[in-house]
C-alpha cells in the first residue's frame, strides 16, 4: 500500500481485499458477539455475517471480471480502437492501419500490434516514433508492435487477409481438401 498503484494492479488488489475481508470477518464477529451478550438478538451474527459475505462476493467479482478481460485479451476500458486508428492514420505517411489488436498484457500494461501502410519512400524508424508516442500520451498504450507495409506506384492498396473486415477474414480461410467419404478409397470389400 506504501508504493501506490494498487488500484491499478490485480494481484496487490486481491491480496488487499483478502486482508480486508479477514479483517471485517474478525471484527464482525466481535461486534456480534458484543451484540448477543448485551441483548441476546442471536440474529446478529448471521446478519453481519452475510454483510460480510456480500462485500467480499462484491470485490471478487470485480477482480474475476477484470481477470478474465485480461486473459481474454479484450480491449480495455476507455480505448477506443476506431479512436486509435484514426490517430494513427493521421501520421504524414501513413496511409492505412489494419488488423489492429490492442489488449491488457497484465494490470496496468496495455499492448498493441497493428499493420501499417506506408507510403513508399517514408524513414519507417521516424514514421515509428510518430505513431508510438500519440499512442503512450494519449492512451496509455505502453507495449506498441507495429509491421510496417511499404506501399509504392506499383501495389495497390491492401486488401488481403485481415480480421477487420468480412472481405479480410474471407481471404484468411484457407481452401482445405474435403476428405474422403470412404475411408478406405480404393480398397475393396470382401464378404
């Protein structure tokens, strides 16, 4: 807790809550135990028991939730991807940006990976920089994987496999060979 930057990691949160719920668990159970020796209302433990029980099934479930956005590497809170695109695009040299993938590596660290169409005689190691740092300043996407996709006079523009469009993901499927309906094709059967 001295550190900070709790709020924003899963496991310093979940140790946090864990040592919270124990200790209202604890004090819990003293406050009940001065409620029943002082009026007999028995119902006091159970009550405060479910109170408890509540607020921690109420913090686990934000944890789980948050949890499992980042192992299913969803998008975060807050990050528009079609946002980020257009950022990007804005690059002088850019002239596309496809098959983009931003996702939380772990609490606190966002990622991205994206293809980027350049135009031809663009510096790739300048046109890098350009589009990386709007990218920290204005979404705090710390871990950035860009390919780069020289476009000159003679490429038109991308238009294969992707995972942005219907088109794309179309051209992602591979012709795969329809496999035989008999599974001994060519032998014969002997009665």
């Amino acid at each position: 807790m001295r550190g900070g930057g709790h709020e924003h990691n899963l496991n310093t949160r979940g140790a946090f809550w864990h040592v919270v719920g124990d200790m209202l668990g604890s004090v819990g159970a003293i406050v009940a135990a001065l409620v029943m020796l002082a009026t007999g209302w028995y119902l006091a433990d159970p009550i405060l028991s479910a109170g408890i029980g509540l607020l921690i099934l109420w913090s686990s479930w934000k944890l789980l939730r948050e949890s499992v956005e980042v192992l299913l590497e969803a998008t975060p809170k807050g990050i528009d991807a079609m946002e980020v695109r257009a950022v990007m695009a804005q690059v002088e040299g850019v002239s596309g940006v496809h098959d983009l993938h931003i996702w939380t590596v772990t609490s606190g660290l966002i990622a991205l990976s994206a293809h980027v169409e350049i135009t031809a005689g663009r510096d790739w190691h300048q046109l890098l920089d350009q589009c990386t740092h709007p990218l920290r300043e204005h979404f705090g996407i710390a871990h950035v994987t860009l390919q780069p996709e020289i476009l000159d006079d003679s490429m038109r523009r991308f238009d294969g496999c992707s995972l942005d469009t219907e088109e794309g993901r179309n051209a992602c499927r591979m012709a795969l060979p329809v496999p035989s309906l008999n599974p001994r094709h060519g032998q014969t059967h002997q009665h």
